[in-house]
C-alpha cells in the first residue's frame, strides 16, 4: 500500500511538471525569447504554483517521501531558469 501511494504521489507532482509548470513560467518564454504571453499574469501565475509547492516542501524535503524521485527531477529545469523571466 506505501508503495501504490508513493507512486500515486510522483503521478501527481509529475503532472505538475508537465501540465501546469510549463505554464506557470511563460514568463521565462517571454523574457528570453519574447513570446506574447502575458509577462504579470505569468509570474503571478508561478508565484501562486510555487507557493503550492513551498507549502508542500515546508513540512519535507523532497516532493515524496523521504528520498529523491523522479518527482523532484522532473520540474527542475522549469525552476531552476525561474529566474531568468523575473520568478524569484
């Protein structure tokens, strides 16, 4: 049962990554590549995911259980270039 929850839970944040991580951070298309999206409503946009996910991380340190998954890596890219479209 851990296990089929545990899997459920990487299921879950996986989606993150490829569903509304990608949108949140339009902001970085924008900034680097001058897309026409929304800068504002990109960044508020990350800003409400991103507290989401600090909410979750306050309480541990990685995305499930106790140990690095695939959930973890799978949103890095996205949040580590953050930055560069004015996401702190």
């Amino acid at each position: 049962p851990g296990d089929a929850l545990a899997a459920a839970q990487v299921q879950r944040w996986l989606s993150v990554a490829a569903g509304e991580l990608p949108l949140a951070l339009h902001g970085t298309l924008v900034t680097v590549f001058g897309a026409p999206f929304d800068h504002e409503q990109a960044i508020a946009r990350a800003h409400a995911l991103f507290a989401v996910m600090e909410s979750h991380l306050d309480q541990r340190q990685y995305l499930v259980e106790e140990r690095l998954t695939l959930a973890d890596i799978a949103g890095y890219s996205y949040i580590a270039h953050a930055p560069e479209g004015g996401v702190a």
